[in-house]
C-alpha cells in the first residue's frame, strides 16, 4: 500500500522553529524516521510538503495512495478548501500534529479536516506521525484479511 505524507504550511522550517514546541528533527530526518519505521512493512511512502494551498489540493486530486497522512499546519485550522480536496478524494486519511493544539492558543483548537479524517494524532512530536502510520498500517491489515 502507498501512503501520501502531506506537511503543509512551514512545516519545511522544523528544526529550526519553536524547537521547544516542535522539537530538533528537520522534515528530512522526519521523513527518514518514517522510512526506517515502515521499512520491514509492505508500505510506500511519499513525501510531499507545500506552504501552498493550492499545491497541496493539486497534490491531492492527482495521488494515486491508497491513503494520507495529513499534517497542514495552520492550514488545519481554516482551508475549508484543503478539507474538500481530501473529502472528494474518498482516501483513507488521519491528521497528525506534532504539538497538542487543544493546549495552545484557541485558534488552534478548530480543526478543520475533523469530519473527513479517520483519527487525530497529536502532541507526541515526531511520535505523533509513527502512531498515524501505525493506525494506517493496522486499519488496512483489517481490511486485507475481511477482503479475502
Ligand atoms: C502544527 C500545529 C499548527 O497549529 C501549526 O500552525 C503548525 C504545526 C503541529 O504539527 O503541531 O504549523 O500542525
């Protein structure tokens, strides 16, 4: 299976913003974090990030994943237009933040894609993305087994 990993808005920044918030790891040690923690699985990942709405929704409407592991940054908490892409794509997808936005500022509580992802990953800093591909991984080892 071919999971599509989105970092939206400044998440090209980590490692160097808020570390106290964010933690150390750039999004290229994230992104070698994820490989080596699916690397014994039967599991594509790519790897996609954008400070740009309208990038992000192209990406969406041309992925050929089975599945989206979505952390939008701010995006998260109003592009109604980022949250339709992801619902017309009728993916399997899970939002992820490496913060916990219900203990920050209150614009960060609103969350936009709540309606159209299966699960929210949150506060666990680069953990948060490893237990979204876990629950991807596990969600679709299910389906496997009830589709043979
Ligand atoms: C974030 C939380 C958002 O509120 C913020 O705008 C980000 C990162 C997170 O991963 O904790 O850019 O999505």
């Amino acid at each position: 299976m071919k999971i599509l990993v989105v970092n939206g808005a400044n998440l090209n920044k980590l490692g160097s913003r808020d570390r106290d918030i964010y933690g150390d790891i750039t999004l290229d040690e994230l992104n070698c974090v994820m490989e080596m923690h699916v690397e014994d699985k039967d599991v594509e990942l790519e790897f996609f990030q954008s400070n740009h709405e309208g990038d992000i929704i192209d990406k969406l409407q041309q992925t050929d994943a089975d599945a989206l592991l979505l952390n939008l940054g701010a995006f998260s908490h109003y592009s109604y237009a980022i949250r339709d892409a992801v619902a017309d794509s009728e993916l399997f997808a899970v939002e992820v933040h490496l913060s916990d936005i219900n203990n920050r500022e209150d614009f960060r509580k609103l969350r936009v894609l709540e309606d159209v992802v299966a699960g929210v990953f949150m506060g666990k800093q680069k953990d948060s993305y490893l237990e979204a591909l876990d629950f991807i991984i596990a969600v679709f080892a299910q389906l496997s087994r009830f589709s043979l």
